[in-house]
C-alpha cells in the first residue's frame, strides 16, 4: 500500500513514528467498506478509534436536541480520523456519516495507542490534532451567530468549489447538503444563489457554477 504509507508519513501524529511503527500499523489496522449514507459513528456512541480514509467522502455532523441536522466539516480521502472516545473513553460529540463509497483502515485504542506512545512527539500532537477540530466547530458555530445566510453560502462555495473567475465547477453538492452545511433550508439555498446570479457573482443552471467575481463573493464571506 505505497500510497497510504505516503500519506500516513506526511500526516500529523504518523509522522512522528518511525517507518516500521507506520508500516506495523498499516499491517494492523481492520479495512472495512461503507456505502454511501452509512455511519462510520453515531453521536452519543463510544468510539475509541483512530481511521484513515483511504479513498470516498465523509462528514461529520451533529444532531440538536430538536433533531435538526447540522454539517460541521468534510473528511476526504488521505485524511487521518482521531476519535475523541480514544482520549477520553467518552462518547461522540458528532457523528461521521459517509456522503459517497468510502474504504476505511480502523484501529482500535488498544492496537494503535501502545505504538503511538512509543513517541512523545505523537501523543502531543493527538492533542493538538483534537484542538484543531474544536476550532472547526467554533468556526461553524461563530458563523451562525454572526454571519447572514447569504455570508455563510459564500464561504461554503469560495471553500469547497475554490473557484477561478470565469471556470465553470460541476454542481456536486445538492441544494439539501449546502442547506445543511450553511444551517438554513434548502428554499433559502436556492433563492440566495439565484440573488447571486442576478448580482453577477455566479452564473448557474443544474449542472454547474460559472464564478463570475469571487472577489465579491470573498467579500460576503467576511473574507477580504
């Protein structure tokens, strides 16, 4: 596996261990297959794993008291997975639902923990590695509190179709998952980007984004 060993050594915490300690992992580690719309983990479930994701799409999402829906953040293939379950025993603030087929390596705490503490460097970095995905969220959760839905769809296109003025993006994300993403209804998804199309930012049909003046679109996302 050339490429997971690739991606695992330039990877936070896995390129703290040495080359055998990596390639000991690779040799452990439980693969498993998920279908789109499959839960990798539940919120509110103990899961003391760490996952990479070999090829596919995840993302993460939490579920409010009243039951609505919300996206925190996407999980692309290369990317490693540390569950805040391996550090605490506690279950999940989110859970990580599977938004296309996705091939999974998994390894439990008591495979992966006693070769990660062969390093200090690497059990430092779980730490940091866990931080950084509390800033995520407390980016998410500043953006309801402070920005406009129309902001927040703008960061949402300028983030995930990084757009050149005048190329035209593929629409692979539904009216649904934007509504989702941004915390509003799929009805206000579609009437903010007609509003942008009309303002000249985009030009849009079913299929694809033509970006027409990002830079206004940098300005709405609070950006510039």
């Amino acid at each position: 596996m050339p490429k997971i060993a690739e991606c695992l050594a330039q990877s936070p915490i896995f390129s703290k261990l040495t080359e055998r300690d990596r390639a000991e992992l690779i040799t452990l580690a439980q693969k498993r297959t998920y279908e789109k719309g499959e839960y990798i983990c539940w919120q509110g479930e103990v899961w003391p794993i760490a996952a990479y994701l070999v090829s596919g799409l995840a993302e993460w999402t939490m579920l409010s008291p009243e039951g609505k829906r919300q996206v925190v953040f996407n999980t692309k293939a290369c990317d490693v997975i540390w569950s805040h379950s391996l550090l605490d025993d506690q279950p999940m603030p989110a859970s990580l639902e599977v938004r296309e087929q996705s091939l999974i390596l998994l390894w439990p705490s008591e495979l992966i923990m006693p070769i990660v503490t062969r390093n200090a460097d690497a059990v430092w970095d779980v730490s940091r590695v866990l931080l950084r995905y509390m800033r995520r969220v407390r980016e998410v959760v500043y953006g309801f509190a402070f920005h406009p839905v129309a902001g927040r769809l703008a960061r949402l296109l300028l983030d995930h179709y990084r757009p050149e003025d005048g190329q035209a993006a593929p629409r692979n994300l539904t009216l649904d998952q934007m509504a989702e993403t941004v915390g509003t209804t799929r009805e206000l998804v579609s009437r903010t980007l007609h509003r942008f199309a009309d303002e000249g930012l985009i030009r849009v049909n079913r299929v694809e984004f033509v970006f027409t003046d990002r830079n206004k679109l940098e300005e709405l996302a609070g950006q510039e």
